[in-house]
C-alpha cells in the first residue's frame, strides 16, 4: 500500500518476472545438468546399451524443447493484441521469454550431447 491505496501493478509485474526467470533459469540447470533425471535403468546397462539409451534420452530431450520453442512462438505471435494486465503493453513481451528460454535450452541440450560424445569418442573437449 502506497498512500493507502493498493499497488494494483505489482502483482502483474511480479508473474512477469516470475516467467521470465523460470525459463531463462531452466537453460541455465539445464547447462549445469541440475535437472532432476531418474536413471536407475541407465547405470544398470553397461556399454552399447548404457550409451545407446543415453543418447536416446538426450534426443528426445532436445526433440520435445525444440517442440517446445516452436509452439510457444506460435503462442508470442497470437498474443500480440492482447493487452497484459500491467497496463499498455502487449502480453506478447512477457510471454517472449518462453522461445528464448526454448532456443537457451535447445543450445545448451546440444552442447551437452556433442560433450557427451566428446567424451565417448575420447576427444578432448572443454570442461567447464
């Protein structure tokens, strides 16, 4: 409260930013492999199967981010006349962090596959 009155943009800009930084944050763990990943099943293989399944996982990974970053650009584009509720901006400047947290993600998926197979193929690569 200012002056006794509410803030009535405060709680638009707060989900604004929420959505901003949960998906610029979701690029950033997905380079730093904090992800959550339940891969009980790949350590019990070993050799072609463990590596195989690994690379299967990290495809369909990138597969469903780059679905991802496609349909929430689709999603920017048609809500550009919409109005956001923190006043005379369009809705499509908040929601513009979903493809570039998309293309974030599918970057940094890519660089932890070609690192992977760096590291299969006993080439040196960078370690971070």
């Amino acid at each position: 409260y200012v002056f006794g009155h509410p803030l009535i943009w405060s709680e638009g800009l707060a989900k604004a930013l929420y959505i901003w930084c949960g998906f610029i944050g979701a690029g950033i763990v997905i380079r730093r492999r904090g992800h959550i990943i339940i891969d009980f099943i790949v350590l019990k293989l070993g050799g072609l199967p463990q590596t195989v399944l690994k690379y299967a996982i990290d495809g369909l990974m990138l597969f469903t981010i780059v679905i991802f970053t496609i349909s929430s650009l689709r999603h920017v584009v048609s809500s550009s006349a919409r109005i956001y509720e923190l006043g005379m901006i369009s809705e499509s400047w908040i929601l513009i962090s979903l493809p570039i947290g998309g293309i974030l993600m599918a970057v940094h998926m890519a660089f932890i596959v070609w690192e992977d197979i760096c590291r299969d193929c006993n080439i040196v690569s960078r370690t971070p």
